[in-house]
C-alpha cells in the first residue's frame, strides 16, 4: 500500500499505466522512502533535496530504513524542493531501480522482519524525469500523511497475524503440555493469560475492521487508523510475551515459532509511525473534533 496507494490516489494516468501495472502480477516490488538518519518521526523536516535543472529533477541525500529496498524495481522518494516552505516545500517523486546515481546502504541485520530487506537509500546528483513529480510541487508532505494513514491500516493487520499465530501458537502447546498430570490449560493461571490474549487481539481486529470499513467507504479515517495501529501493535506484543511465557524454555528456543513472532512483533509498534504518534495522532483529532 505504501508504494502503490500514493500513485493510484495522486499519480496521472499515465504514471498509474507506468508504476502501477508492471508491479500487479506480483514480480516486481516497489518501496516508499519517507524517513531520513535524522528524522524517523519528523517527517517534515526531510534533508533530502530535489532541484530542477532543465528537463530533470537532480536528488540529493540519504533515506533510511527503507522496507524492501534491495528488492524494489522503484521508489515513491520525499524531497524538499523549497527549504524556505518547511513542511509545505515537500514533493514526492517516482524513481526507477536501479538508476544512476542511487546506490543503496547495507542490509540491516534486523530483531524481526528478516524475510525482507531494509537498508538505506542514497542519492548522489541521482537525475530522474521532470514528469516523475508525483502530485503536484510541495504536496509531498500531504501525500505522505495520507499515505501513511492507509498503511497504519496495514500494519494493523499485519499485527494481527503476529497475535493470532503467537496466541495459536500458545493454545497449542499448553494442551499437548503435561504438568501434574494434566495439560496445563486445566491451570487457572495459563487460562487467564489465553483469555486476556484473546480479548486483546479480538479488541484490535474490530478497531482494524473498522477503520478499513471507513476507508473503504469513502469517510475519514485518520483517527481509527490510528487507534487500529496502536491497539493491534501493543496487543501483539504483548500476545507474543505471553505466549512465551506459556511455552516457558521452549518459547526461548529457535525450534518453536514463539520465538519469532516475538520478534517480528515489536516492528509493528515502531514503522508507520512509533505508537507515541498514534497517541499524538489520536489525540489531535480528538481535540480537532471538540474545539470545531
């Protein structure tokens, strides 16, 4: 979504035939590079420049931690095209993979999420097509935010899967389990833990349900993306610590998948926006609706 939902919502129609369809039968991949080495929240504050020389943007700077970024055929890239404009000077530009003058950073050796690669974007006087401007001149910022608001939808979701496989996971084993001669799903103390792990994530589902039921039909959906994030990333890694803790030694072990989804949890609660943005997001949009 993040790749794809930027273009399809402010890409012409022929930037959607060029960087949407080559990417929908699921061999090519693409990235989205928001987040700088100096600015993971402070989206508006992009280092990264793109000037105008003739015919062509020329790029310069640095982007990290750029989800699927030695596999992507293309990038949707932040840029500030005027400095003096902060937020509002930001343009968001297309740029193929490779291209001359991107070269990309280490593969970071991550906690979780190792299946795909992150590393870093760097551009070097890296020259693209004056029609690769995504939108129009500074509304790289607003193609972001609402960009991101979709993809909180998505990490969501993706939190969900954690939690429903950690808390599959636990039930699982507690009933092959034997303590005291019985399983210890028969122990008070394990089944409080799989009912509080089964509110959480069925809490979570319904908020995410919800925002992707207000997205789909058209009506804001700021606020409940960002409530479906949080809830969904702290539900799952607080699922995976249990689960874990259900599973005892065996849950600390690399044989047993326990171990994985808590790793694979804790991301959930820092891409997309950390889960104090979600609180900051969720509180503005409370107050905005009550000072209206």
């Amino acid at each position: 979504s993040l790749y794809l939902g930027p273009i399809l919502k402010f890409g012409s129609e022929e930037q959607k035939h060029k960087w949407i369809a080559p990417f929908t039968g699921g061999d090519k991949i693409g990235c989205f590079a928001l987040s700088e080495p100096g600015n993971g929240s402070d989206a508006g504050a992009a280092a990264t420049t793109a000037r105008l020389d003739g015919e062509h943007w020329v790029l310069n700077g640095t982007k990290a931690w750029i989800t699927n970024a030695w596999d992507a055929s293309a990038a949707v890239v932040f840029a500030t095209t005027d400095k003096s404009l902060k937020h509002k000077g930001i343009s968001a530009f297309l740029v193929p993979m490779p291209t001359a003058g991107l070269s990309l950073g280490k593969k970071e050796d991550k906690l979780g999420i190792r299946a795909s690669s992150t590393a870093n974007l760097i551009f070097e006087d890296c020259r693209i097509p004056k029609e690769n401007l995504l939108g129009q001149l500074g509304m790289g910022f607003k193609i972001a935010m609402q960009t991101l608001d979709g993809g909180r939808i998505g990490i969501a979701s993706q939190a969900l899967g954690i939690a429903q496989a950690a808390l599959d996971c636990a039930v699982d084993y507690a009933e092959k389990r034997m303590a005291f001669g019985s399983p210890i799903t028969k122990l008070q103390a394990v089944q409080f833990k799989l009912a509080d792990m089964a509110v959480a994530l069925e809490a979570a589902r319904l908020l995410t349900w919800r925002a992707a039921m207000l997205k789909d039909n058209g009506k804001p959906f700021t606020k409940e993306a960002a409530m479906a994030k949080l809830a969904a990333s702290e539900a799952a890694t607080a699922i995976a610590h249990q689960a874990i803790q259900i599973l005892g030694g065996m849950g600390y072990v690399t044989e047993m998948p326990a171990e994985r989804h808590y790793r694979d949890a804790r991301i959930t609660e820092i891409y997309e926006g950390t889960s104090e943005i979600q609180r900051l997001v969720i509180a503005g949009q409370l107050l905005k609706a009550y000072r209206s």
